[in-house]
C-alpha cells in the first residue's frame, strides 16, 4: 500500500486500498489497518486541516474494525 506522508502532530503517514476499502495510518507511536472504510472518509482524513482530530471524530469513534501491523 503507498503511503503518503502528512503533517500531523499524530500522525505520520496515511494509505488507502479502495479494493478492500482498507485505511492504514502510521501514527507516530505504531501503524493500524482500519476496514471497511468509504472512499469518502479517506478523503476527508487527506483534507483535513486538523488529521489528528478527523481520525479521532470520525474514525476511531466510527466504530471501524482495526488492528495493529
């Protein structure tokens, strides 16, 4: 999966899968595949100004199955 880089005191970089609709985030302390994750949340989590705070709204208070790689 390519991940890209982002500017986040949380977050170091961000990949998507749009086959399995599978998020993968490395923060800066581990990296987490989310799934079943719609197109339009990885973009939202790319736009926004504040990834750190998208990903705690509506991601990890999303109810999305997750697991550490």
């Amino acid at each position: 999966m390519n991940m890209i880089p982002v500017s986040s005191s949380n977050l170091a970089a961000v990949g998507y899968d749009a086959g399995s609709r599978t998020l993968r985030i490395r923060f800066h302390s581990g990296t987490y595949d989310y799934y079943g994750v719609p197109l339009s949340v990885y973009q939202g989590l790319m736009n926004s100004s504040s990834k750190g705070s998208y990903h705690d709204i509506n991601i990890k208070k999303g109810g999305y199955a997750f697991v550490a790689v």
